[in-house]
C-alpha cells in the first residue's frame, strides 16, 4: 500500500488495509475472469458488500449505513479497489453516488423509503443517471456536464402532474444501468429555465414504463455495466426529486466534482498494480545478463511511472483533503470543481503512461492476458474518457483561474 500520510487518519489506513487484504484475496485471483462474466463480478460484488457493506459505506448511519463522509477516506477505498479491478470498484462504490443527491438534500422521503434496503446482506446496486445521446442539438454527457449551458441541453424530462412526476427520454452509459434497482436520473422540468430546471428525480427499477436495451460491448470495465435506458410516462411522486429548482443544479456540480476525485482514485489504482507488476517482471527477466531494471533505460522509465502516480496520488489527496475542511479552505464551487477536474484528468493520463510503459517494459508479456497489464491499460483509457471526456475537463481546469467560456 502506497499513500501519502500526511493526509490519512489512523482509520484510514485501517480500512485501506481492510480493502487491500479483500483485493488481494477476492479480486486479484479472478482479474481476468471478469470482462463478459457478470456471474463472477455479481460474485465479488455480493461477497464484498457481505463482508464490507460497500454499497452502503456512505449511507446514514441511522438506517445501518457507514456514514463516511470523507472524500480522503473513500479515495482510499476506491485506489484499492482500482488496484484490483476498476470496473469492479466503480459498481460497488456508484451506490453512494446515486443516494448523494437526496443525502445532500435531506430528502428523507427518499431515504427513509431507499437506504434501508441497502443497507442489509443483501446485493443492491443503484445508478446516477446523466447521460444522453448526443445529436444535432446537443446533448451528450459533455453538454449536461458543462456548466457554462447551466442544464438547457439535457432532453430527459419530468413534467409535474398533480402529485406525480411524468418522466420521459432515454439516458445512455450510466454506471450500474441495467442492473440497478434505483436510478437517480438527470432531468429538466423545462430546458429554458437552465438551471432552474435541472431536477434530480429518483426512479425504482421497476416502474411502468422503464426499460432496457442490451447491455454496451466495451473495450474495459466490464466490471461497469451499462446500457441504454428508456423513460416513457414513467410516473414517480413528487417527493422523489431531491431537492428542487435551483438547489438540484448546485447538488449535481457537487456530484460531479466528487465523482471525479474518486475516478482519480480508480485509475491511480490502476496504475499502481500495473507498476507492480512491471517492477516485479523486469526485476526477474534477465537480459545482458542482468535484470531488465537495472539497465539504464528501463530505470528511467520506472522512475518516470514513479514519479507519475506519487505526484497523482499527492494532488488528489490534497483536493479531497481540502473537500473535507471547507472551515479551513473554503468551497469555491468553480475553484474546487477545477481542482478536482485537474486531478482526475492528470491522474487519467498518468494511469494511461504507466500502463502503457508498463508494456514496453515487459514485451510480448505485457499485452499477454495472463499478465494483466492489458486489462489495466484499456481500463485506464476508458476511465480517461468518461465523466464528460478529456477536453471539457481542461475547459473546467480553466474556470477555475479565468472566465473561461469554452
């Protein structure tokens, strides 16, 4: 285990050793049975959830749940469970993603009637729901995401009746799509109001009206399953949304901005076990009849993959830690949405080096699927483009030092 102390609690490094012996017993066995076996990740999904609660981690203590509320902590949590398989990690731990809403809102319709049922043995997985389809008129992840169009390109909507929302559209890739049992979809009352009428509504699987395409053929995480999901006069009370005009706008930056942190975390993961695995090969093939690391070159390069995943790790710590202490560091919304955006873009782009260089290093063994590097490379790769994609992520950096209006 590798992190920066400086940042941890006594707590935090006993949960990360908890999550580490987990990975290394119910993970790291199976790594490349996972892509098209859902059995097997439904597998470690329940035996994690039985012997660690994940799915409920950030859930209210008061209905059974962990009540973690630090990002410090649940970056932890997600490089480990990185380390072992990401996909993995992001359908165990989007759960919390899905309830922050309503949590952030204190909306205790929705969770007094959710959280218990998470909250138990049982496997339950939920979904946050925000992306669309893109076309001539917008509305990709990118759009929804980009705060400067403050929600008027998202095409899902929920229109009030009586005391049920009437919700109708389509959203594609969302984490968990397809096998959750709620879904907190992205929504907007009336695309004019911007983000005024940004609503964030909860939906049961199995309301009238929902249903589901064929599960996404992806390159990696398949650990993460996804799938396009329809919404047609899908009814739910109006006690469902979480919060309301304006506030449902506030809540959903927040979502992201945290989403990122823990996708910084995921990928350094990533990047971290694909290191290992680099510095074990090249310390026991031996060429010129010496270990491959201790030959000039692949020192540097080594050294490089080092100083790549400490500088990431370092960053996302610090950004999380400062999440954490808002009376110390204060919560600029586009300050810290930057910050956070710097770090899952930087960490992406450090996890694609390392693997990447992690395969130079080790020849034909690194793209060899017994060896796992490939897995670990085509994973970071995703993770590099998702949550809205590389380039509005530079566009939020930017926000946070100029008025950008990119």
């Amino acid at each position: 285990m590798y992190y920066n102390e400086l940042f941890l609690k006594e707590e935090d490094r006993l949960i990360a050793k908890t999550y580490h012996d987990f990975v290394e017993k119910e993970i790291m066995p199976y790594r490349d049975q996972v892509d098209g076996n859902h059995e097997m990740v439904d597998k470690i999904l329940t035996s994690m959830n039985k012997n660690l609660r994940t799915q409920s981690l950030s859930l209210p203590e008061e209905y059974g749940g962990g009540g973690i509320t630090s990002l410090v902590t649940m970056g932890v949590i997600h490089e480990e469970l990185g380390r072992g398989d990401s996909g993995i990690g992001a359908a165990a731990t989007v759960t919390g993603w899905c309830f922050q809403p309503a949590g952030v809102a204190g909306n205790k319709t929705v969770m007094d009637k959710f959280a218990p049922l998470y909250c138990t043995d049982e496997l339950k997985l939920g979904c946050f729901s925000m992306t669309e389809a893109g076309g001539s008129h917008g509305g990709g992840g990118c759009d929804i995401e980009n705060p400067i169009l403050e929600g008027r390109k998202i095409k899902t909507t929920a229109r009030l009746e009586g005391d049920e929302w009437v919700i109708n559209g389509q959203k594609i890739w969302g984490s968990n799509s397809g096998v959750s049992d709620l879904y907190c979809l992205t929504c907007t009352t009336d695309a004019e109001l911007g983000n005024e009428g940004i609503a964030l509504i909860y939906v049961p699987h199995d309301c009238e009206g929902v249903s589901y395409d064929q599960f996404e053929k992806k390159a990696g995480m398949e650990g993460d399953r996804s799938c396009v999901v329809n919404f047609d006069n899908v009814r739910v009370p109006k006690e469902y949304r979480a919060a309301g005009p304006g506030k449902d706008a506030e809540i959903l930056h927040l979502c992201i901005l945290c989403a990122r942190l823990n996708t910084a975390s995921l990928v350094i993961g990533n990047a971290q076990a694909a290191y290992e695995i680099a510095l074990k090969h090249t310390g026991e093939r031996i060429v010129a009849n010496k270990p491959i690391r201790q030959h000039s070159i692949a020192a540097g390069i080594l050294a490089e993959m080092a100083t790549g995943i400490e500088t990431a790790r370092s960053f996302n710590f610090a950004t999380a830690y400062m999440m954490d202490h808002p009376e110390m560091y204060g919560l600029n919304p586009e300050v810290m949405m930057s910050k956070a955006t710097m770090a899952k873009v930087y960490s992406a782009d450090v996890a694609v080096m390392v693997t990447n260089k992690a395969m130079e290093l080790m020849g034909a063994y690194g793209y060899a699927c017994d060896h796992h590097v490939e897995k670990y490379w085509r994973d970071s790769k995703m993770v590099q483009l998702w949550e809205g994609g590389v380039q509005l992520g530079k566009f939020d950096i930017c926000r946070g030092y100029y008025d950008c209006k990119c």
